[in-house]
C-alpha cells in the first residue's frame, strides 16, 4: 500500500483521537488493577525457580600420560521468588504506557499517529513482550540465565525492527519490509529454542511438562503472531487496515485483552494444586 495514501487515509479516519484515548485510558486501568491483585495474591503464595550458570570445568584426569577432561559445571546463579510480582509487572508496564500517552504524552502521540507509527507501542513491547517470554521459556526448561538473557534480547531485538518498520516507512513511497524480514528472523529463534525444548521434555520417561504449559505455548504463540499480523494487515491496506488507526486500536485491544489472558493462565497454571 502506498505510504502516502495511507497517511491521507489517516487524515479522513472515522476513528478519533478521543477515542483512542479513551480506550488507552481503560485498557490501562484494567491491567492496573489487575496487576494489584497478582501482586496482592502472589505474596500470599509460594513459588521458586532456581536458575544456573554452565561455565566449563577443567578437570586433569592423569599426568602421565596427560589426560583432562572439559565439563559443564552448573550452579545455582540466584533463586527467582514472588512469581506473583513479575508476571504483574507484565501488566503495570503494559498500564504505565497506556496511561502515559493518553495523559502525559497524548500531543506526541497524536502527532505519530497521524504520519503512520506508535514508538511508545513499542517501547513497551520492548519490555513487556520480553518479560512473559523470558517466564515461558523458564517452564519449559531454560534454566541458563545467560540463554534467558539472550531470549530477552533477541525477542526485544524484534520488537525494536517493528519499531524501525514503523520509522523507515515514514519516509518511502513503497513499503520497506526490511526491518520486518530481520524481525522475524530475530523473533523466530527464540521460539526454536523452546520449541527444542518442549520436545524434549516430551521425550522424557521421567517427567513431562505440565499441562497448562501447553496452553500457554500454543495461546502465547498464536497471540505472538497475531500482533505481526496486524502489522502485515495495516501495511498491505486489507480492508478495514487500510486506515492505520483501525489497526491501532486493535493493537489496543491486544494488549489488554490477550495479556490479561496471558498472564492469569500463566499464574492459575503455576499455582494450581
């Protein structure tokens, strides 16, 4: 779709600032309150999660003849606590974004929308995205903390190229999807990793993962890709995506409805007897 097409589209929008404000405003209050009653019954719960560093071991077996051994040496990195108090802040950041455009930088956000982008969407995503895959990926066995650091990055490495999608096609006549290529390649071996270890733990006789893992993984990836389609939808003008701000309003309702979703899955599932 031509960009500038798509900002004139914009222009004529049925959808009003005002009212994207309005729906920021409550979807923000939403998550809020609700991740004050994560934290408030997450304290009064107990869950721990130990994670470990793999450095390698040198070991001399013999000296005559030489012979040595290199070996992973797991210890324990530090005990994560309060599950509670991380998953909610899953939906304060979500909160503080959307409360923070609709009051304190509404005029810059405004002013975004009109030439066709959101960074504060991103900004968040950032960070909130990042956090709840980082928390999955611990369910399905990446206790490293250094592969959860590279989770982290990577899937915010994918946020930022639909940060960068958004600004590089500000300025092209053409859609650009370059940034969204490398965002997907970004993205997408995040999910490798888990998916290598879930078939693992499948594989194992001696445990397997739970069951409300496996809703979480398949409710997490098709909410995952729902946001990238989305993009896709408002960049190739698909019916009512033609007007971006159709397609910001259900970025919108994505984050309020599928994380509180999200989140509560991933906390009644850990503390279910």
């Amino acid at each position: 779709m031509d960009n500038e097409l798509r900002r004139e589209l914009i222009a004529k929008s049925p959808i009003t600032f005002e009212g994207l404000k309005k729906l920021n405003i409550g979807a923000g209050i939403f998550l809020g309150f609700q991740g004050i009653i994560m934290i408030a019954l997450g304290l009064m719960l107990d869950w721990k999660q130990e994670l470990y560093t793999f450095y390698l071991k040198f070991k001399i077996i013999s000296l005559a003849p030489p012979s040595f051994q290199i070996l992973p040496d797991p210890q324990v990195a530090f005990t994560v606590t309060d599950l509670g108090v991380i998953l909610s802040s899953f939906l304060f950041i979500s909160a503080f974004a959307l409360l923070m455009i609709a009051f304190v930088k509404n005029k810059s956000y405004v002013e975004n929308l009109k030439k066709g982008m959101n960074p504060y969407r991103w900004y968040e995503y950032f960070f909130s995205s990042s956090i709840m895959l980082v928390i999955i990926a611990t369910f399905v066995g990446v206790w490293d903390v250094w592969s959860l650091v590279m989770i982290f990055v990577l899937n915010a490495t994918m946020i930022m190229c639909g940060y960068l999608m958004e600004k590089i096609n500000f300025f092209t006549k053409k859609t650009d999807w370059t940034a969204y290529l490398l965002g997907c390649l970004a993205g997408f071996t995040p999910w490798v990793v888990l998916a290598a270890y879930f078939i693992a733990a499948l594989g194992s006789t001696d445990t397997s993962p739970p069951t409300f893992v496996y809703f979480i993984l398949a409710f997490y990836f098709i909410i995952f890709n729902t946001f990238s389609i989305n993009m896709i939808l408002q960049y190739k003008g698909v019916g009512k995506w033609k007007d971006y701000l159709y397609g910001e309003r259900v970025y919108i309702l994505l984050s309020f409805i599928a994380k509180s979703l999200l989140a509560w899955m991933v906390f009644v599932g850990v503390f279910a007897p």
